[in-house]
C-alpha cells in the first residue's frame, strides 16, 4: 500500500509497478529523464520509477549547478511529464 511511513522511492516503485497499468507517454518520458542524467553524470535508469526519482533529486539538490544544456532537458522532461501526470490521473486502477 502507498502509506505515510513509507519513502519516496518506495511509493515512487509502488505506483508504476504495481498501480499504474497504462503508461502513457513512458517512451518520450524515460528518454528526456535518461538525457538528463547523463547530461548529470549519472548512469541510465533500471526502471521507470529510477527515472522519475533520480530527475526529483537533481532537481532538490543540483538545480542551481546545472549547465543550460541540462536545463533544456529538464524543459523536455517537464513537457512529457505533464501529459504524463494527466494520463495518470485518468488510467490510475487501485487494486483493492
């Protein structure tokens, strides 16, 4: 379950496995957020959640370091982000 005690990265790997049964827009999504990382010095992602959750942590604690080059990739991963967020909201199936 997504509890309260539960941390980001766990809530974050609970929703797209277990939670999250139409990714939209995943390709475009998982292809800016792994151009940013690299961009970042880190290595490509091992899951959809990975993604998500690195890009969270540039953004909390590199965001005023980054080179412009970075910062339009951050643009890309915002656009793709949002649809992806709308998407969510309406596909999301609750396994109760």
């Amino acid at each position: 379950k997504i509890g309260n005690n539960q941390n980001d990265k766990y809530r974050m790997k609970l929703l797209f496995n277990q939670y999250l049964t139409n990714k939209p827009y995943e390709d475009d999504l998982l292809d800016s957020c792994n151009s940013l990382l690299v961009k970042q010095g880190y290595k490509e992602g091992v899951g959809f959640w990975y993604y998500l959750y690195m890009v969270r942590n540039i953004i909390f604690h590199q965001y005023r370091n980054m080179s412009p080059d970075s910062m339009l990739s951050l643009r890309e991963v915002n656009i793709y982000f949002k649809y992806f967020i709308c998407e969510l909201l309406i596909y999301f199936k609750h396994n109760s």
